[in-house]
C-alpha cells in the first residue's frame, strides 16, 4: 500500500516537472567573440538572446520583459545551458512576481581577454511556478 501511494505521489511530481519544463519559455543565445577591440555588432532579433559580435573586455546587455496576468504570485528562476553560461549572469533570477506587474531580466555579458575567438552559445529555460504559500 504504502508503495503504491509513493509511486502515486512521484507520478504527480514527475507531471508537475514535466508540465513546467513544457511551458518554461525557452530563449537560445549566442554571441560571436571577435578580435580587435571595441567591436560591437548587435544583431536586433527578439526571439533569441543574440549578442552579436564582441571583441574581448566587450559587454553588453539584452532583455526579457515578463509580467503577471493573473491574480497569482509566480515564482520566477532562470536556468542557463551551454559553453556561453559562464559568460552570462542575470540579473534579478529568483524572484517573485506578483499579480499584474512587469519586470525585466537583465543578461550582462562580459567576454573575458581570455576567451577564444569562436561563437559560444546555450539556452535560458525562464521558469514561473505559481506561488501557493
């Protein structure tokens, strides 16, 4: 008995985790590391995070707007994936939203002097797990 309540209880976890990892918004990013100094080229999609071409000790930042529709909080956290998450952080992760409000999430890229020349690129997952206490 207790084993069936167990695996009862692990299949809902498992539909809840998969049901979030569904419904996550999913963003690829990139950026092309160039030589030379100062080079910045942006590249202006909003389907992805692109970071265009920069040169080393180059920066810049993108965003993602987010906002509550509904009249529940939701737990807000992004996941980096890939060879261009060591190079990326974000600004704000783990937060709560609350109902009707709007945010952005800030991604600051920084490429270090000794990053190789090449394009590095991954995934952020933005999860929202509605906030029940």
């Amino acid at each position: 008995m207790i084993k069936k309540i167990l695996i009862v209880i692990g299949i809902i976890i498992l539909i809840i985790v998969i049901s979030q990892v569904v419904n996550a918004a999913k963003y690829k990013m990139t950026v092309n590391v160039v030589e030379g100094e100062n080079v910045l080229g942006v590249n202006p999609t909003t389907e992805k995070l692109d970071f265009g071409d920069l040169s080393r000790n180059g920066g810049m930042t993108r965003y993602v707007n987010l906002s509550s529709g509904g009249n529940t909080s939701v737990y807000v956290t992004a996941i980096k994936f890939g060879s261009i998450s060591d190079l990326v952080d974000i600004s704000n992760n783990n937060f709560v939203l609350e109902p009707g409000k709007e945010t952005k999430l800030a991604f600051d890229i920084y490429i270090p002097p000794s990053a190789e020349t090449k394009t590095y690129s991954g995934w952020v997952w933005i999860f929202r797990i509605p906030k029940l206490f």
